[in-house]
C-alpha cells in the first residue's frame, strides 16, 4: 500500500530533519515535550517585521522518528508563510502529512512539534 511510501519519507526526515539546529537571533520560540514518549521540540522563527512572514525556521530537540519527522515536515510548511497562515494549520494537516495511521500515543509524538509551533505563535507578551 502507499504506507510504505510514507513511512520511508518519515525515516528521511528523521534520519535527516530538515531545518534542524540553533537558530541565532530568533524572533519566536515556542517549545513542547511529549512525556509519554520522552519527545522534546523547540521550534525558533526569524520573522519579517514589516510582512511578517516568516524568514526562516529551524527546531531543536530529539524524540522518537515519528515527533522528529513531523517537526521537520512542519518546518518545510511554515517557511516562507505569513504568521497568521502558519496560524490556520490544524492538527489534522499535520497528521495527513504523515500520511500513516497513528494510535492516540503516536498522535501527541506527531503533534509536539505543531504545539511548539502554537506557542511560538503566541504575541511575545503572552510567552
């Protein structure tokens, strides 16, 4: 089935996140830790002031493929989006991204990274 196809892209990611490390000078930071199973995201954003969208992203964190593969998914979305369109994705875009069936523990390893990124969100007052 197409599964496969998915679950290889998913160890892509994981084997190889993209836009994973530091990112200096940050100007949205958001963090999230799945205690179930030990997953721990930061996902930081450079943004333009004036079109405020966003310049760059990258995430830091380790956790198990599927938090780590999602995160990198996600930061492939927002790049390049305006905050308030990174602000429209919804759980269920970041799970049809995985494209695999998830059991309720896998959901909340697959969403730490879009958490992080509701928080990072947030108006700088409201961290």
């Amino acid at each position: 089935m197409a599964y496969d196809m998915y679950q290889e892209v998913i160890l892509q990611h994981y084997r190889a996140p993209r836009n994973f490390g530091p990112l200096e000078g940050a100007d949205r930071v958001g963090e999230e830790s799945n205690p179930l199973c030990g997953d721990h995201i930061t996902l930081r954003m450079k943004v333009d002031p004036e079109s405020h969208k966003i310049r760059e992203v990258r995430f830091q964190g380790d956790g198990c493929a599927i938090s780590v593969a999602s995160a990198s998914m996600l930061t492939e979305k927002i790049s390049g989006l305006t905050l308030e369109d990174a602000g429209h994705i919804g759980a269920d875009d970041v799970l049809k991204t995985l494209g695999i069936p998830l059991s309720p523990v896998r959901v909340k390893c697959a969403l730490t990274g879009f958490v992080a990124l509701g928080h990072a969100l947030r108006p700088a007052t409201a961290q």
